[in-house]
C-alpha cells in the first residue's frame, strides 16, 4: 500500500537488495584477494628458489668472486676466501682491491692508480678483463685473469669481481 507500513516495505526492500549487492561484491573482492594473496606466495616461492640457485652458484664457484662497491669489497665466495688464504668473510670485508694487490703491476703501473682504471672501464662498458698481480693476505703475489661485470640494481651499481688464478 501507499500508507507509512507499505513505504516502511519497499524501504526495507530496497535495503535488502543494496546489501545482497553490497555482499556479493564484498564475495567478488575476497575471492580476488585470495587469488592475489596466493600469486603472492608463488612469487615468494620463486623468488627464494631464486635466491638458493643464486646462492649456490655463488658459493660452488671454483672461481674466486668478490661483489664490490667501487674498490670496497661487500660479500666473497669461499673460492675468494681460499684464493686470498682469508679465515672468514667478516676479515675478507674489511678489505679493499689495494689490499689484495702489490703496490706495482708487472709493468711498472702503480696498482691503486691502475685498479681504479680498470673499475672506471668496467663501468664505462659494462665488463671489463685483464690480467692483474694480486697478493695474498699473508704475502704472497700471484697471476690472474680478472672479469669486472656491472650489476645495475636499479638503486645503485656494483662490481662483480670474478678472478681465476694462473
């Protein structure tokens, strides 16, 4: 009817239907965030496989690698540990390229001048190789092929220092 009971009706009807629609989107939205919850985890899966193959390429190199930030060593290998006769990474850190290199390559270059030539090439090309006289922790000097490749992490650049002896 068209009295206050029959308005009070339609009202109530009306109501209803707006929160039958209201839960049914509220249903949609759920079932969109569990799709999206569960891509979420998926992509955390992938990417910590990611970090594990990474890592273990890294670790199982028998080439020594070095990731630096322009001359400052920031994480090494156990190849590098090894190849510098070095006891732990934390020693290894506080390194730099200086110090793992006699004060004169095998042409007369001064070392600390010719390294920074090597990383400003390295950044210039985005890889750079060449041989280089390096030392041991404990002293002693040796030959080997060294391969800067650039990291572009968006954020900043660093060095990927992959040195085989020979």
């Amino acid at each position: 009817g068209k009295d206050e009971l029959g308005q009070l009706g339609r009202l109530l009807n009306s109501m209803s239907r707006q929160l039958d629609r209201a839960f049914d989107e509220l249903k949609i939205e759920r079932d969109t965030l569990a799709t999206t919850v569960e891509q979420l985890k998926r992509t955390q899966l992938d990417l910590q496989q990611t970090e594990t193959r990474y890592n273990r390429l890294f670790e199982t190199s028998a080439d020594a690698i070095l990731i630096l930030n322009g001359e400052k060593i920031m994480q090494c290998n156990r190849a590098a540990l090894q190849l510098f006769n070095v006891d732990t990474i934390d020693a290894f850190k506080k390194l730099q390229l200086s110090d793992l290199s006699p004060d004169k390559q095998a042409n007369g270059e001064d070392s600390f001048l010719a390294i920074s030539h090597n990383i400003s090439a390295a950044y210039k090309h985005g890889e750079h190789q060449f041989e280089w006289l390096l030392k041991q922790h404990k002293g002693e000097i040796f030959s080997a092929r060294v391969i800067f490749t650039v990291l572009d992490l968006g954020y900043t650049q660093l060095l990927q220092a992959a040195i085989r002896r020979i």
